[in-house]
C-alpha cells in the first residue's frame, strides 16, 4: 500500500516523479499536488498554453487538468506533495481556506516564484515529512505525526501566500474571474456542453463578451479552449483505458462515434484509433 494510500500523502523526489507523471503521453493527476523546483527546469504543456518551472517555483497541479511533459534539464531537482482532497480536508486547520483555495485555483497552471529563504524552509519540512512517511522503523504514532507535519507544510504555505501583496492574493480583474469561471464551468460541464452560449448564460452575459475577454486573457477563443479541452480528455483516456472509442464518444457526449471521430480528425489529423495506436506496443 502506498503511503498516499495509508496516510492519505505522498512526497515524490525527482528521482521517482515520473511513477506520477508521465512522461510520452497526456495524462490527469489522480490527486491535486504541490511541485517545488529546487534546480534545473521542467517544461509541461496544460490547457491552452506551456509553462516552464525554474528554480525557487512551485505550483500546484489540478486533478480537471490534463498536463503533456514537454521536456525535463538534466539538473532537474524536485519534490512533489500529493495529497487527497479528504485528507487535507479532514485537518482542523484555521486559516482562511477559502481565500487559500481561491489564490491556488486562480494561479494553478501558473509558476509561483519563491523567495529563496522560503523554499528551503519549505523544503526541509517537506523532506522530513517524507522522511517520517519512507520510515521502516515502528512508530506508535505514525499517522498523527504525518497529520501534523502535513499540517506545518499547509501553514507555511499559508503564510508565505498570504505574505503576497493582498491585492493579488485575493483579487482578480472583472476580465480574469470571467476566464477563472469559464474555465472552472468548463471542468465541469465539457462532458455535455460544448457551445461557447452555455458557457455565456451560465454568467448572464453576451457570448461576443465571453469571446472577446477569453481571448484578451488566454490569446485563444473560447470554443478554441472548449475544443482543446475536449481533445485533450479523449487523448487521456484512449491512451490510459481499454474503453472501446463508441463508449468514449459517449462519455464525451458526442452523439454518435461518427460524430466524436470526425470532432477528433479535424483537431489531430488522426482517428482516435490511430493516436491510440502510438501507445499500444
């Protein structure tokens, strides 16, 4: 059983991050996470746009976004907390987890820069909790300690974000929260809806509006995003499932197999039969 699934965290090292992430194909975290670069690079390409991590970032990985490794430098050092969404929240933790929650989705996807000092505090408290985790030796109270310093890295993390300059802690422009929510709504609703009006009703606004502010923040359109998106779920689960392609036109709501084959081919210039084909060997 792994510590993930004992206590509910895991902490990866540079070392053993690509168990998690793959690194030839598209893929989804199972659980949300936290990536610390001490040194070197990682290039990884998510939604509509790359993003390179450099020393002294971090980020946290969204569980709804399917990320491609784009490349790694050969002085990559990391460490990656995965935790279940259960377990942090099941921790009595006192600080305001709304404003913590709301600073980390509007910037996952995106590299936080760290102050030096700040990353080797936080690093060491990440590489001791994992040192309690990788422990062999018998201890009585082993999950509790793991609660606590999980605990501890939550509160640094806490901290040093709320440090931040509150304007851009905690808010964002009208324009940003239009996208934020878009994508946010996009999450949940792709499965279904892939009109760029149920998206603008579900904010009361014009779908011209929706267009133009999407595009002004993102540099693509919003059905552009709606399609990126639907594209990259179909890839996640042809190369990562045995499911035939007419149940996964139906997950993706597609109407027929014809109609998600044809919705595929003309963003991929390939069947999904023949992109799965590239992962089967």
């Amino acid at each position: 059983m792994s510590a993930l699934e004992k206590f509910g965290v895991e902490i990866f090292t540079q070392h053993n991050i690509f168990e998690r992430i793959s690194a030839d194909k598209p893929f989804r975290p199972d659980n949300p996470a936290f990536i610390f670069i001490r040194s070197g690079s990682i290039k990884l390409r998510q939604h509509f746009s790359d993003l390179e991590l450099s020393a002294n970032m971090f980020m946290v990985t969204d569980p709804q976004t399917v990320y491609e490794l784009i490349s790694v430098s050969d002085d990559f050092q990391s460490r990656m907390v995965s935790y279940k969404r259960e377990f942090i929240s099941a921790l009595s933790l006192k600080f305001n987890r709304l404003i913590t929650y709301r600073y980390f989705r509007q910037q996952m996807n995106v590299g936080v820069p760290f102050h030096q000092d700040d990353m080797d505090v936080v690093w060491k408290s990440v590489n001791f909790l994992k040192y309690i985790l990788d422990s062999q030796t018998e201890m009585t109270y082993k999950k509790e300690m793991v609660e606590h310093l999980f605990s501890v890295f939550c509160y640094q993390m806490a901290g040093i974000i709320s440090s931040e300059d509150s304007n851009s802690m905690n808010q964002m422009s009208r324009q940003e929260e239009i996208v934020f929510v878009f994508l946010n709504d996009l999450a949940s609703h792709h499965h279904n809806n892939r009109t760029v009006e149920f998206y603008a009703e579900r904010q009361s606004i014009t779908t011209r509006h929706l267009s133009s502010v999407v595009k002004t923040i993102t540099g693509k359109s919003a059905s552009q995003i709606i399609a990126l998106i639907v594209i990259n779920e179909a890839k996640v689960l042809l190369n990562s499932s045995k499911k035939p392609v007419s149940e996964i036109s139906t997950i993706l709501g597609f109407s027929d197999q014809y109609s998600f084959s044809h919705f595929f081919k003309k963003h991929l210039e390939v069947s999904p039969s023949q992109y799965r084909n590239q992962f089967e060997g």
